[in-house]
C-alpha cells in the first residue's frame, strides 16, 4: 500500500507514531549530551509496489515498507551517526547518545522546541497511487506490453514494469526547526528484443529499452507518455539491427538534447560536489571563479524542476532546496553544498544534503543538473562537422573525481559526414577528461531537454534519485571507442 499524503499539520504523521514534541526534544538532548556542536534528526517512513510482465504474464509484484530514524551528530570535523528501525522513545534515544559519543566536551548544548515550517511544492499530485489498485496497474502493463508487439514484428520478446513508491519525512533540528514532507514517485520502463536482418545480411538480435519516471501520480501516464514509452522503447531496439560500431579515433563529436546530459553528471557535477573539494580531491578544487568552460555555458543543479524525479521541497537536512548556478558563462561559481561544507567555506547551504535513507548520513548530492539552452539551431551544430559521431542516447558512465577522467557507453547515434546524419551506429565508448570536454564545448543549441529518465545517482554506496538535461552541443574533439 502506497503512503498517503499526510493531511495534518506537519510533525503530526510521526506523532501518531509516538514521536510528540517532548521525545523530540529528549532524543535532541541526549545527541547533544557530550557537546556536539550541532545535530539533526531525520524521520523516513516509506513504501513501494512494483508489478512486472515478461513473456506475456505477471511474473513480479511486491511491496515493500522500511520505517525508522537517523540520527546525526557534528563535532568539530567529526561526524557521529546511528539509527534506529524502533520508534520507541527509549530507541530513539539510545541511538542518539551512541551518535552523541562523537563529541567529548562536558556542556551540553541547549535545544528549542520543535516548531514545523511551512514547505513549497514541487511535486503536486493530482491522482494518488493510493487510489490506484493493483488490477489497474495489471491493465496498464499487459497494455504497453501488446502496443509494442504490435509497433513492429521484429520484436521478439517484451518486459514491461510499473512502480510507485512514497515516503514521508520529517527533519528536526535544535534551532527549532520541524520540516515535513511527502516524496512521491513512478517509474515505468519497457525492455524488448527484436530480430532482423543486419547491414551484412546477416540475422541479428538486439535488446533495448526506455524508461520513464517523475515525482507524479498516476495522471504522470497520460496518452502522449505512454504512446512515447512504448514508441521509443521499440524504435531504440529496432534501431540496433541496422546500426554499425564505427571506427576508432579522435574526433568532433554532437551530443545530442536530453540523454547526453549524462555526461553533465559524471564528468562535471560529481566534482562540484563540495565535498570532493573540501577534501581537495576533485579537479576542480582550486578553480572558483576561474573560466572553466566557453562563455555560452552554463551549468546548474536545480531541486524545482516542477514534477522532475531529482526535485525535492526540502532537503535531507531540514535546508530550503533551489536552483543553484555552477557555472555561469563559462566561470565556475558555486559548489553544490550541504551544511558541512557550507560551514568549511563560510557560505549558506545551497540545499544539496542528501540521503538514501534514514540509515545513511547526509552528504552534497545533485538534484536536476542541467546545461542551459544556447543561440545556435541543432541542424547547424551537425552541419559544423564534416567527420564526426552525434550522440543519442547512453546507457552507463563512470569518473575518475580526482583526475576528471572518464568514460560513457554510446547505446545509439550516428555518423556525421559532410554535415549531415549518415549511418547509424551502436556500441559506442566515449573517452575523455572532464574539464578538457567542459573547454572543449564550442557550440550550444537551442533545444534544452531535461530528460524523463530514471536516472539514479550512486555516490559512497549511498543512491538517489536525480536528473539531468542539456541541448544539443559539439564538443570539438573526443576518443571514440568502437569495435572496428
């Protein structure tokens, strides 16, 4: 059963639990018993349903409900956690003085009472999971399941999921401040198989797939959204039986609006992330308000994106979220922080702090990171290049955050001859290092394109859900990899 929206004033939902004001304030004592110097308690009640289809039957579906707090304590440099699945008062507060122990100073701190903050929302729901049964959620897979069967015969098998999931969260700190929210999700994804014959006259068989996700109810799958689900899933897998791996080489390569923002994620935001340079570990430590790209970039990480799966109203440490500018025309000019790094660079939280769950601790995380539209048309950015390799779509990445080196698989896109899209291509590694592809970006479209992907963001074995979105843009010179 999917989580309601609470309909209380805030703080109530986990009162009703046996978490009143007074255990508030008990459980904020004892983790600041030994004198930390601040500390933060994190609520999470959740729940999930998810069906699956493979083979034409309902072969998954489960639910899942995970309840506790965490709690965080700060001394100094120093952080103490622990967390606890019980909410009793005497768990509660046995977890808070084990994180207490961090800290060794004999004057405890003070703290306020609880007072709940009103939060925007940046994820209205019109038609709640809770009012959606199951034998709807049945219809709606066996349904994209037969529109891609019957989009081409080539497609040989589909599996289809749909999922939902809830949580509730409350932050409270000893300044007094008590944050509630509700953080809805859906998610939606088609994988076929197809078999045809390949460029060589030889049979082929390729898999792929599409998927899409947001902060929404069940309105999120609407006539456009779900014809585009099934359509892309089936147009990106047949796309592979006629697709070549190009040859090798350095080469000017277009990323194109949306998919490719993934190289926005890995190569460039993870080093923004304050703490990598607080540590002096990201390459880009010693390089605020230096250029660091062309003067018609600029980057953001913004958690308002009406709806996005990476919004968030509030962050994961009781902090206003926002859209926060990275790089402004070019110059690098703000970190995405949470309250640790704020505080080392003497600056406000930009609303960045974020967890998996109550069982981790907070750290800077991207939300929505997107590049800004430019000027130039998309068909004139692929007319620029004479031989190159636009990029559609990409299924993996990975960086080196220190080096800024990285690496991202191509899933499908095109060769560039004399201007114009020729043939298709699959199977792609694209290789390069961070700040250099940044400087590299000489040409910026404008098609900006957040995409509606599920993209999940994995950082010290923490993940969470983000986004990501670009346009059009050529990067002068990259190293493509491929089987040729």
């Amino acid at each position: 059963m999917s989580i309601s929206k609470p309909t209380g004033a805030p703080g109530s939902y986990f009162a009703a639990l046996g978490v009143t004001t007074e255990v508030l304030r008990e459980v904020m004592a004892d983790a600041l018993s030994k004198g930390g110097d601040n500390c933060d308690l994190y609520f999470e009640h959740s729940s999930s349903i998810s069906v699956a289809l493979t083979d034409g039957k309902v072969n998954r579906a489960s639910t899942h409900i995970s309840l506790g707090m965490g709690v965080r304590v700060r001394f100094k440099d120093q952080v103490g956690y622990a967390y606890s699945e019980d909410l009793s008062p005497s768990a509660l507060r046995i977890a808070a003085r084990t994180a207490a122990g961090i800290a060794n100073a004999s004057q405890p701190r003070k703290v306020a009472v609880p007072v709940a903050m009103s939060l925007p929302n940046h994820y209205p729901v019109i038609s709640p999971w809770t009012e959606v049964d199951i034998q709807h959620r049945v219809k709606m897979v066996r349904g994209w399941e037969q529109s891609a069967f019957q989009s081409d015969t080539r497609i040989q098998r589909v599996e289809v999921s749909l999922s939902d999931a809830a949580k509730v969260v409350m932050i409270v700190r000893p300044d007094g401040r008590l944050v509630e929210d509700w953080r809805p999700m859906t998610r939606a994804s088609i994988q076929c198989t197809a078999e045809g014959t390949g460029p060589d006259g030889e049979t082929v068989r390729e898999s792929n797939g599409y998927n899409i996700a947001g902060r929404a109810g069940l309105e999120y799958y609407d006539e456009q959204r779900s014809a585009r689900l099934v359509s892309e899933a089936v147009e990106r897998t047949i796309f592979l039986i006629d697709a070549i791996s190009p040859a090798p080489g350095e080469m000017p390569v277009v990323l194109g609006a949306g998919p490719s923002a993934i190289l926005l994620h890995e190569a460039i935001g993870h080093g923004m992330e304050a703490d990598f340079n607080r540590k002096r570990i990201s390459i880009y430590a010693d390089k605020m308000n230096t250029v660091i790209a062309n003067k018609h970039v600029t980057i953001v990480d913004d958690g308002t994106l009406l709806g996005a799966r990476g919004s968030i109203n509030v962050d994961d440490e009781g902090n206003n979220t926002e859209r926060t500018v990275l790089v402004e025309n070019g110059r690098l000019v703000s970190y995405m922080h949470d309250e640790v790094s704020a505080e080392h660079y003497g600056i406000k939280p930009t609303g960045s702090g974020r967890r998996q769950s109550f069982r981790h601790a907070p750290m800077p995380r991207m939300r929505s990171t997107v590049m800004e539209a430019g000027t130039l048309d998309p068909e004139e950015i692929i007319a620029s290049v004479s031989k190159g390799i636009y990029c559609k779509t990409f299924s993996n990445g990975a960086v080196h955050i220190g080096g800024g080196d990285f690496s991202f698989y191509m899933k499908t896109g095109f060769l560039i001859e004399n201007g114009k899209l020729s043939t298709p291509i699959k199977d792609v590694n694209i290789i390069g290092n961070g700040p250099e592809a940044l400087l590299r970006i000489d040409m910026v479209g404008n098609d900006p394109l957040v995409d509606e992907g599920g993209w999940t963001c994995g950082k010290d074995g923490q993940s969470v859900p983000v986004s990501q979105g670009m346009p059009t843009v050529r990067v002068s010179s990259l190293v493509v990899g491929g089987e040729q």
